[in-house]
C-alpha cells in the first residue's frame, strides 16, 4: 500500500486544522472572558454585579413625595446627568443618606436606572471610588473623611464624616481627597424609582437597612 499521496495530504491539511483550532480557541475566550468597559478616567470598569437581582417588582409609580411620607428628608440635587430620569436627589433617612432617581417607567428604571445604579455603588480593586461618581466619601487613611464640599457637616453617626459631591478637582480647602470611597454602596431599584442607599457601621461599610426596608414600605404605603 502506497501512503505517500496520505501523507501529503495530511501534511497539506494539518496547518489549516492548526489555524481553525486557534480561531475557535480565540472565539471561545473571548466569550468566556468578563465583559469590560472603560470608565471616564480610562481605567478599566469589569462590574459583573447582576442588577436584577436589585430589582423589586411592582406596578406602582412612585414619586419623591412617596418617600418623603415614610421620612425621607431632601437635602439637594444631585449634581450628574442621569438619562431620562425626572428627578436625581439626594437626602437623609433614618439617620442614613439616600439617593433617588426618578424614571417615567419601570421599564426605563430597569434599564437607565439600573446602569446608573451599578456605577455609583462601583468600587475599583482596591475598594475605593472609581469612575464618575455623584457621592464620595474621602477619608483619612485612619478610615475618617478627610474634607467636604458643597454640603460639608458632621455626619449623624459621630464619625466626624465628610462627603462630597462629584468634582474632577481632587483638592477641597486646600486639602486633598486621596482616599475616595463611593457614598453609596447599595442600590433597589422598585418600580419606577431607583434607591442608592449610604451603607450602616461608622464608615458606611455595612450592609444597608434603607435597602433592605425601604421597598416593603414604599410598597405598604
């Protein structure tokens, strides 16, 4: 039996079968592999978080006067664009501040709303602030804020806390914001109406009771 015309045949075929593997090789990674965005400031963003496990299902349309009837106390506006939202505020609750956005629809909640959410509870791998976010904290390296802007006042819970409003300028009285920590590290999104909650402890670390309450009481109301 005469194997040549075999050999050269799989000597023909075996570079093609080769790049075939490595496309598919290639193809399968880049599915596989986290989705990533880049933020303002060009780092790269790779939140996996799924925000609809955030969301609380209702067919109510709320407004800022639902939240101001359970206590919610307005303080400002909040100071970044937010796409087809009617409202962007923020405020204090139960000692705790809480952000709200205001969408026409649930629909466009679950989509606007939700994106907005997931990049203002962001936090970088070093587990502060990154991209542009409406809410920081700046603390010392102790764990203490640092400065305020804007709205400078102790916070509620004694920890001498400062927070400031988004600004790219990283100097507030003549002081420098090194350590910035997202305001806001819990999100609901119920209806039509996006809550970003300051989490409890002294450094707003822990996980947050606005969020956790705050939807069964718009919902009961």
């Amino acid at each position: 039996m005469n194997l040549s015309p075999m050999l050269s045949r799989w000597r023909l075929a075996l570079p093609l079968m080769i790049v075939s593997m490595m496309l598919i090789a290639a193809c399968g990674t880049d599915s596989d592999s986290p989705a990533s965005s880049s933020n303002s400031d060009g780092s790269a963003n790779s939140d996996q978080r799924d925000a609809s496990q955030f969301f609380v299902e209702t067919t109510t349309v709320f407004t800022v006067d639902d939240l101001k009837a359970l206590g919610w106390k307005e303080q400002r506006d909040l100071l970044l664009d937010y796409p087809e939202s009617t409202a962007a505020k923020w405020g204090f609750i139960n000692t705790k501040e809480l952000g709200v956005l205001v969408y026409p629809s649930a629909a466009i909640a679950q989509v606007q709303g939700a994106e907005a959410a997931l990049v203002q509870t962001a936090l970088g791998p070093d587990g502060k602030a990154i991209g542009e976010q409406d809410r920081i904290s700046c603390r010392q390296a102790q764990g203490q804020s640092a400065v305020g802007l804007m709205d400078s006042a102790d916070s509620d819970d004694g920890s001498n806390a400062f927070h400031v409003s988004f600004s790219s300028d990283t100097t507030v009285e003549q002081r420098v914001c090194a350590n910035k920590f997202p305001k806001y590290r819990d999100f609901r999104i119920v209806g039509n109406i996006v809550l970003l909650c300051e989490g409890d402890g002294r450094t707003g670390d822990d996980a947050s009771k606005n969020c956790k309450d705050l939807p069964g009481q718009l919902q009961d109301k």
